[in-house]
C-alpha cells in the first residue's frame, strides 16, 4: 500500500535534489566562472544550512521543554491544580482549562502535546461525573463546553507566544528571509498581547453564551482533582527544577536578549535539565517528534532559502506588481491578511499553510506602496494559531477534540466558523491599529565607524588639478553667500536648514534626480543605495519604485538624516527604507548587496573618488551605478557638465565598473552629465 511520505523525508529529499543539481539550479554563470568556486561543495553547504539554523534549534528545544513537562508530571500537576482550584463551576472550569494552557504555551511549541497530549487527558475524565457521555446528547451536559473551550483556548495561546506553535518559528525565519525583518520573542508577545488577553478573557464566557452548558455548577469536579493531586504526591524533586529552569528561560528570552540569544538561552536550560536529571539522555533521544521535526524544519528553512537564492520571489514580485496598482495601503493590508486566513480551509497542517503562502502573501503586500510592511508581516503570522480554530483537521489537537464524540460535525464547523469570525475581528480590530501605533518609531540612525584613511589612489592627485569650471567651481554658485554654499557638503545649523529648504525647492534638483532614477532604471524588486540623500526626495521615489527591494540612505549630515526622516517616515516604518548617518569614505558592512546605486551632485566632495567607488562596488551584486554631476556655478556651460562627466566616466572606470558612458540631461539652467556604469558579475 502506497502512503504519502513524511514531510521530513519529503524536505531531504528536496534538499539533496537542489544540492545535486546546483551548477544548473542554485548558481548563477558569473558564480559558476569564479575563481576556486566548487558547485558541489556550496551546493552541499546550502543544502545543510537549515541545521545550523538559530530558529530550528530554538524549535527543537522547546519540544524539549514539553518533554520535560510530560516526564516530570509538572503539566499534569498544574492542569489538575487549577481544576481543583476553579472548578466548582462549569464557567469556572473553563477558566481553569484555559488558565493550564496558557501557562504551558510558552513552552510547548507542540500544541498538540500541549492540549492533545496534556490537557485533554485531564479533562476527559471529567463529563462522566455529570452522566455526560459521548456521541450521546447528553454530551451537551458540560462535555462539549469543555472541549470547545479547550481547543479554543489553545488556538488564542498558540498565536500569543512566539514558542506557543512551532510554525511560528518556521513563520519568523520566512520573514526574515523574505523581507529582511526581524521578530523576538518579546516584540511577537507585545505584538499580540492586547488581542490575546482580551480573547483569553472572553473565550470561556463566549463559549458559555454561544454552546451552552446545561449543567452549571458542580461539587465532584474538585474533589476528583484533588484525589488525583494527593495520589501524585507532593512536589517532586525533578518537577521543582524544572520550574526553576523554565522561569530562568522565561526570563532570559524576556529580558536577556542584550547578552544572550533565545536559542543559546534554550539549550543552556536543555544542559542543565540533563545535568540536573530531569530527563536521561536515552529519553531525549527517544522524543521522535522532536528529532523529526528538526530535520523537518531544518530542510523547510534551506527550500525557503533557494527560492531567494534563484530569484524565484524577485521574479515573483515583478511579475505581479502592476496588477496591485491602486489598493490603498489600509485595504490591501486587511484583505490579504483575510485571504491568508480563509484559505486555511484548504489546508490541514499549519506548517504546510506557512510554508506554502507566507512567503507569496509577503511578495504581494510588498508590491503596494505605503504598505506597513512590519505591521502586515505580524498580522500573517499572529493568525496562525487562531485559524487553527476554523475546521477539524485546521491544527494538531482538532482531530482529537473532534474524535472525542462531545462535538459533533455540524456544531464543529458551525462554532468553527463563528470563533474564526471573532478572532479574526479581533486581530484586525484591535491587533492593527496596536501594531501600527508600535511601528511608529523614528529613523533608525546608526553611526558609521571611521576606520583610518585609505591610501589615495593615483587619480586623487590628478582631481585636484580638474578645471575650476568643470569641477571645483561647481560648488561655487555666484547667487549665494559662500557661507551657504559650503552647507551644501555637509549641511548643518540654521545655515544647512536653509540649504536643505534650497535642495528640495529648487526645480532643478528635483528634476536631476528624477532624471537619475529614470536612466537608473529600478524594477520592483531592487535593492537601492543612494550616497548623498540630502532632504530624500530621490529616497521617497526609489522607495516607490522599488516596491519590494530595500532603499538605503548614507548621509554625513545629522541634520539631512533628520529632514530625510521625517519626508520618508512611513516607509522608515514600514521598513522599506533605512537612513544611515555615515560618509561615503567609510560605508558600513552591510549583510546584503545591492541591484542599484545612484548619487547626484555629491561627486565634486568626495577627496578620492576611485577609492569611494570601488568602496561602492564592494557592496554590489551584478547591477548598476548612475552618478549624476550638474555644475552650478553661475557661469557654468554645458561643456562644463561634459567636461565633469567624462572625468567622473574615467573614475568609474579605474575603479572597476564596465560598460562605463555618459549621457547628458537636459535640464536648466545648464546640462546635467549622468554617468552609468555596471558592477561586472
């Protein structure tokens, strides 16, 4: 008989696949014709990167987290705690259920260990004290509140913690990936803390309201849970460590981020539960689901990976970004994060809906512009767990719920379908208007260090010597009182607001810039560099351009970084646009490179030209520079901006750049000479 083979093996599979075929599928020719480049050992390196993943090992400690609460009995003894303590009353009750889950999402990552695996087999034996049976109507008694309570209480916790459901890790490293975010721990808590406490408030007494219970009240309940409690003895050794550890982990992952990383904090408490003996090696080795889902997401992360590494989501992104033309931000953010959770009706695993359509609906948000990109990426991902409430396979513990015969299949997708009305309300009521006002954040500046100055090239010597008309008196503009002129370097004081108020009114700067971009030529997906961004008037329109690249800024004035803030907060926020304060002479090390880069009007003030571009080429993969010159004195010529463009041509050329020409700008009051050249490979 033929059975459909696990993910894990299908993900190996996948990888080993790529990993055979990379000279034809991963690697680009110029990668294939590099130098001492060897396809088979990077293919082989790409296809194992997923285990050296932070994230996955975070995911697998936190299965291993789980284990230590279902060896220790620790789970069990809270679960039965909290009965024993509000259980009198079938409202209560719920409370207490929904209490036990709550405090074992942080982590168990694995809700269908936390609720199928934990709380189920605490509650399950509570029914037949009120004569409540299964597949019986008189399941209706209190069995079917409790069961819905249960599985709707887990859905809200699994979307509550980051470590609360393992596709919410697999679901921040595909943001990461894609879109260049980051999320702790902390920041996915603060994100959905207004939506879950007050769904964790009002879940149990919805239920109440909605599936009614007809028992009420009920003195067995509690007096059941304590039998079981005094049969469990008192506090053992090993559960006692265990809680230790789990609030040292806590605390850590809360407040420990500065010195210590949310895995590195993880596998340290993993140390000291085997140290300590709160479980044997022999039973770590024996947590199947914990090793499979390692491989399982190991491979996961590495497939999401290739798809970037070919192109495939820049593809994407091109491909669909004209037919996003005319959704206003708001709207679009609201029906994608709608669509994303409906279509969960089509799936029966949240790792698969993760893993299919997160990455598609990040392309396609990112593709309209002004969209608040952090804020959508955290709505997607906050609604993974409270879809699991929609259907009876939506997530881990529905089958179990649904098989346990208190809920039959009409009251399932009926409450399934109401729950996920309310959550869902929720989350985009309360959830984005939160969010928003949490990425409201101001530009986030970042000081460039200054290493010691580079030798001079040899073309330095000769800029000196550049006629004053073609370079040097470009700085020199007879209308203005050289105090001004000399703002326009480095603006600053009451004199550089000025000469900012200049470079943003004048017609003139605005068309040259736009110019630029015109002859630049940036597609959606771009990566975009500007060095000299002044007020960001071109920052505001490459950021639209480029619809799903990154634009970065360098400036050297603290006081453009401030003016170019304010113009582009929106997309600063939406973190489409980053602002750095730094020079040209040192930029920083940035992890990615970029597609294009532009400059306009700050060549005459770099010292050593050659150095910077070759600085600039450093940062660039395969794509294209335009370096635009406009002299501005006032008795500039045109033959100026030719005579300054071939110059600058000859700078491109020593530094590396191919396919290096000139076009000149028509533009008053004097041509501008735009410079193009291509980074090779």
């Amino acid at each position: 008989m033929l059975e459909p083979l696990p993910g894990a093996v299908i993900g190996l599979i996948g990888v080993t696949l790529a990993a055979v075929l990379a000279p034809w599928v991963l690697y680009s020719p110029a990668e294939l014709a590099r130098p001492g480049f060897k396809p088979a050992e990077a293919g082989l390196a790409w296809a194992l990167s997923g285990f050296a993943n932070s994230t996955v090992w975070l995911i697998f400690a936190a299965f291993m987290f789980a284990l230590g609460y279902e060896k220790t009995g620790l789970g069990r003894r809270i679960s039965l705690s909290l009965v024993k303590l509000m259980g009198r009353r079938t409202l209560t009750l719920g409370y207490a259920v929904t209490a036990a889950d709550l405090v074992l999402a942080p982590f168990t990552p694995s809700n269908t260990a936390r609720s199928a695996g934990t709380i189920f087999p605490v509650i399950k034996n509570l029914p037949p004290f009120y004569q409540s049976a299964p597949n019986d109507p008189s399941a209706r008694k209190i069995g079917g509140y409790l069961m819905w309570t249960a599985i709707a209480a887990t859905c809200v916790t699994s979307s509550m913690f980051l470590t609360g459901l393992a596709p919410n890790l697999l679901a921040v490293e595909l943001i990461k990936k894609t879109s260049k975010m980051d999320i702790s721990w902390a920041q996915w808590f603060l994100a959905f803390a207004p939506v879950g406490i007050v769904l964790l408030l009002l879940t149990p007494l919805l239920v109440y309201w909605l599936y009614p219970p007809e028992i009420k009240k009920s003195e067995e309940i509690p007096a059941w849970a304590g039998q079981e409690l005094h049969a469990m003895g008192g506090l053992t050794r090993r559960e006692g460590i265990l809680a230790v550890l789990v609030v040292a982990a806590l605390t850590m992952w809360i407040f420990g981020g500065q010195f210590v990383s949310a895995t590195t904090a993880a596998l340290i408490v993993i140390g000291l539960m085997l140290v300590t003996g709160v479980v044997s090696w022999d039973e770590m080795l024996g947590n199947k689901q914990a090793w499979n889902t390692l491989a399982w997401f190991a491979t996961l992360v590495a497939l999401a990976d290739g798809l970037n590494k070919v192109g495939f989501v820049k593809w994407f992104a091109d491909a669909i970004a004209g037919h996003m033309v005319g959704f206003s931000p708001t709207t679009a953010m609201v029906a994608l994060v709608l669509v994303f959770f409906v279509t969960h009706y089509m799936f029966a695993s949240l790792t698969a809906h993760t893993t299919a359509l997160l990455p598609v609906m990040l392309v396609v948000g990112s593709t309209i512009p002004g969209i608040p990109m952090r804020t959508f990426a955290l709505l997607l991902v906050l609604s993974l767990g409270i879809m699991g409430i929609l259907t009876p396979y939506a997530t881990g513990p529905s089958p179990v719920y649904y098989g346990s015969g208190y809920l039959p299949g009409k009251d399932y997708w009926r409450l399934g379908a109401v729950f996920g009305l309310i959550f869902i309300v929720a989350l985009l009521g309360i959830g984005a208007p939160w969010n928003l006002t949490l990425g409201r954040e101001r530009p986030r500046i970042e000081e460039i260090p200054k290493p010691a100055p580079a030798k001079p090239s040899p073309s330095a010597a000769v800029e000196k010597t550049r006629p004053a008309q073609a370079i040097a008196s470009s700085t020199k503009d007879v209308t203005m009182n050289p105090a001004i002129v000399r703002q326009f370097g480095k603006p600053s004081c009451l004199l550089g607001e000025l000469a900012g108020l200049i470079m943003t009114l004048r017609p003139s700067n605005r068309e040259r810039s736009e110019r630029t971009l015109d002859v630049l030529g940036i597609r959606p997906g771009d990566d975009v560099l500007e060095i000299g961004y002044g007020p960001g008037l071109a920052i505001k329109r490459a950021s639209k351009l480029a619809a799903f690249g990154r634009v970065v800024g360098i400036d050297h004035s603290r006081l453009m970084w401030r003016q170019a803030g304010r113009r582009n907060a929106d997309a600063i926020a939406a973190g489409k646009v980053e602002l750095l304060l730094g020079s040209a002479e040192h930029l920083p090390d940035l992890s990615y490179r970029f597609d294009k880069v532009f400059a306009v009007n700050v060549y005459m003030f770099w010292k050593d030209p050659v150095a910077i571009l070759r600085g600039i080429l450093s940062v660039m993969s395969g794509g294209r520079i335009a370096v635009t010159f406009q002299p501005r004195s006032g008795d500039a010529t045109s033959e100026d901006a030719r005579v300054g463009g071939q110059r600058t041509a000859t700078s491109l050329r020593e530094a590396g750049f191919e396919n290096v020409r000139v076009e000149l700008i028509k533009i008053d009051p004097v041509d501008a000479a735009c410079v193009i050249g291509q980074s090779p490979g």
